[in-house]
C-alpha cells in the first residue's frame, strides 16, 4: 500500500481506537478526531491525504463536511462511515465528492483495500498537480533569458497585457521566441488552467487550415466521417496562439474576424453556430500594414489583431544576451546528452557574439546543440562550431566566405593551434611551415590557442 496519512473523524472511540491500530498495521501513518471542529484543525495542520469520516456527529453532518472538505483541499479523499446507510445520503454524499460511502462494521474488510486505492488516487492527483506546476513554471516570464533593454521592454509590454482579456500581436523575426512569449502570456492570465494551443497557419493547405481551425460536421467532404472538433473550439475558456498569421488565406481571414467581433464561427458544412470564449494571440514575421496596402491582408482583422502589439527584438540587436542564452542551452543539452561539459572558450564565445543570426534564438539554440554532441571535451571550443562560423572577418563584418583563401589558413592555423594545446614548434611541424613564419601568422591573424 501507498504511504500517507489517515485522519479518522468519529465520536465513537472504541471504533476510532479499533480503526486506527487496523490502518497502522498497513504501516500508515493516523490521526484521529472526535469532531469535526477538531478534524479541520487537523486539515489545516497536518499533510492528511484521506479522511475516514463518520456521517453523524455531534458538530455536524459527515455527507455537509464533505463538500466544505473538498472545497479547501481538493486533493483529500473522503470515505464516509455510516451506522445506518441510505440511498439518499449516500448519492448526495457522492455528489460532494466522496471517496465511497459505506456501512460501519459490516465492511471492516473493505476499509484496507478502499484506502490503498483512495490513496492511489490522492497520490496520482498529487503528481498531476506537480506536473502543472512545473509547466506552469516553465512557462512563466522568468524563462525568458536575457537583460537587454530591448527584451526587457517586450517583457513589461507582456507582462501589462497578460492579466486583460486583449488581444495580442506579437511581431517579429522567426526564431526570436514568439511562442515562448505567447505561453508565458497565457500562463500569466486568469486563463492559466484552460487549455494553451498554437497553430502554425503556415503549414496547412487553406482547405485542411479552414478544417483544422474551425472543425467540420460529418459529410462536409468526402473524407469527412464523424464532426470534429476545430482548434478554436478546443482553446474555449483558453487561448489560440496563430502563428504565422500573416500566411492565413484571406478567404479565412473573414471567419477569424467573425470569431473576434462575435465570439461566433460555422464550423464546415454547418448552419449553426457554435459560441467560445477564447482569448486570440496571434504573431507574424511580415509587414502587415504593407501586406493590407497589397491587398494580401484584411484592413478590418489587423486592426482587430492589432490591439496590442509586442515587438520582439533580433538576436542581432541584444548581442550582450547572447552569453546567458548560450550558457542556459549548453547546460541544456549536455545534461540531456549526459556529458560533463562546463564552459565554453573566449573564442567560442566572442564568434557567437559577431555571428548575424539570421535565425536568431532558434537558430543558436541549434547551434549549441550541435556543438555539444561534437565534443570532446569539458569546453565547447571555435572547432565544435560550423565552418561558416569559424571563420571570421578580419574586418569584423561578420563571417567571411569559407572560399577566402586568407580565411580558410587562418581557421587550419588556429585548428592546429589547438590541436597541439599551445605548442607551436610542434604546430609548425604538423604545418610544415618554419616556427618564425607560424609566428608571423599568429601575429598578423590575432591567434590564440590554449597555452
């Protein structure tokens, strides 16, 4: 049986003492009560996971204190006890949410087997709760890593919306966290235990996007076999992230914009409405002003989308943060590729600095991973990372082209630099080059290496 502790509620003390040492032979851990009054002060004090409750006693009714039990710790069960069962009492007792309902001494031989399935289940709800928690705290604004100016205004931007019912625009290059701040929002809002979807308009045809977001009745089309549910309506009382927005097929454009001036949409093939409550965040890579002076995009929808707009800086423009977020992923991946690797080298460090990231978060985050899997050692060094970024502007431009001729020496120099941990006579032998021009070279590129 699951260890846990059992409160026994009952002003019958020969029963009470009788119960309790039967449980303890269980090796569980019991309290006892003579009253209600004296249980809760228990509840309140003690981690109890299930309560043996009998149904009369002297401060009240045991089927009552069920309800109020459940209402302030949802996560005890209840067994009610009873001298004379009945049906009523028992189907109201259920009602509140008891455990079971059963008769004082004729069942003393279900008590056991009743308490190590009521605490399978205390113990299975426990463990759900954890798990929400953890997602709720995965999730929250503290994940979000960086401290340059700009992430930290887009994080008070968000941080302001997320308690209001508003919609949300979050603009921004691909890879720079659009969904990360979408969750967070969510997480942040009353909506927090209703359900969190992201839908990508971008990877669906328009036919299977219009089935997808808005659901279909059965017959609709030809594959159509059963109604199924769409996205906004398994996102009611919660969130729909659309990303990519800008991609969704104007012809749909018109059903969103239904959904947020009415909180009404048809499913396909369908001539009821069906009604949700359901907060939109939706995020875009593209210019959507530029795309409604193309006629790519509805004038009305933007203005609904465009509530409230989040700017999400580019890598590029908080470089100061890429340390921290190379940092965070590094411990990331080694631990989930179970290798000690602790650090990585100033040079390693200094090329992410001057590298554009063109993909940004997403982009490094790749990065990073590739280069733990390539190492061999505690460090990530300049050789775990791609050749295009090995190689750099002596111009510190950005990354020259690995057909340079001046580059491509200088990344072999520096390979074998670190090769031989510093030494350079033995560099010059594998180089086969003489010791005064390898330090020419170290001169005239800026080398370093591991002494």
């Amino acid at each position: 049986m699951s260890t846990g502790i059992v409160l026994i509620i009952d002003d019958e003390e020969k029963l009470r003492t009788l119960l309790a040492r039967i449980i303890r032979l269980e090796g569980l851990t019991v309290l006892e009560a003579e009253s209600l009054k004296a249980g809760n002060k228990l509840l309140d004090k003690e981690n109890i996971d299930v309560v043996l409750c009998d149904v009369k006693l002297p401060d009240g009714n045991g089927v009552d204190f069920v309800r109020d039990l459940k209402a302030r710790h949802p996560l005890v069960e209840a067994i009610l006890l009873t001298a004379y069962g009945n049906i009523a009492d028992g189907v109201m007792a259920m009602k509140n949410g008891a455990f079971d309902y059963i008769t004082k001494g004729d069942d003393n031989d279900k008590i056991i087997p009743l308490l190590s399935r009521a605490l399978e289940k205390v113990q299975l709800q426990k463990r759900v709760s954890q798990l929400e928690q953890q997602v709720g705290k995965r999730y929250t604004f503290d994940t979000i890593l960086g401290h340059s100016p700009l992430i930290e205004d887009a994080m008070a931007m968000a941080k302001r919306v997320a308690p209001t019912e508003a919609t949300v625009l979050l603009l921004g290059e691909t890879g720079t966290g659009k969904e990360v701040f979408a969750q967070a929002i969510h997480y942040a809002s009353k909506r927090s235990n209703k359900p969190f979807i992201a839908l990508n308009c971008s990877a669906f045809s328009k036919e299977l996007l219009e089935s997808e977001l808005f659901g279909h009745k059965a017959g609709s089309f030809t594959s159509a076999m059963k109604d199924k549910k769409g996205l906004i309506e398994e996102a009611n009382l919660g969130t729909l992230f659309l990303d990519e927005i800008g991609e969704m097929h104007i012809d749909l454009q018109a059903k969103l914009l239904r959904v947020l001036e009415t909180s009404e949409f048809l499913k396909v093939g369908d001539t009821k409405p069906t009604r949700v409550n359901v907060r939109i965040i939706a995020a875009t890579n593209r210019d959507l002003e530029q795309e409604v002076k193309d006629n790519k995009f509805r004038d009305d929808l933007f203005y609904r989308l465009n509530v409230f707009t989040i700017s999400l800086p580019s890598l590029r423009d908080r470089k100061k943060d890429i340390p921290a977020i190379a940092e965070f992923y590094l411990r990331w991946f080694s631990g989930k590729g179970n290798k000690r690797i602790d650090s990585m080298s100033k040079e390693f460090l200094d090329r992410l600095q001057q590298h554009e990231w063109k993909g940004n978060i997403r982009e490094l985050k790749n990065i990073i991973e590739r280069a733990v899997i390539l190492a061999d050692d505690h460090q990530l060094t300049l050789e775990n990372l791609p050749t295009d970024l090995q190689v750099s502007s002596s111009r510190s431009s950005g990354p020259i082209s690995a057909f340079d001729l001046a580059s491509v020496e200088k990344l072999h120099i520096q390979r074998v630099l670190n090769h031989t941990r510093g030494n350079k006579t033995e560099a010059a032998r594998l180089l086969n080059i003489g010791l005064t021009t390898l330090y020419r070279k170290i001169e005239e590129y800026k080398l370093s290496y591991d002494a």
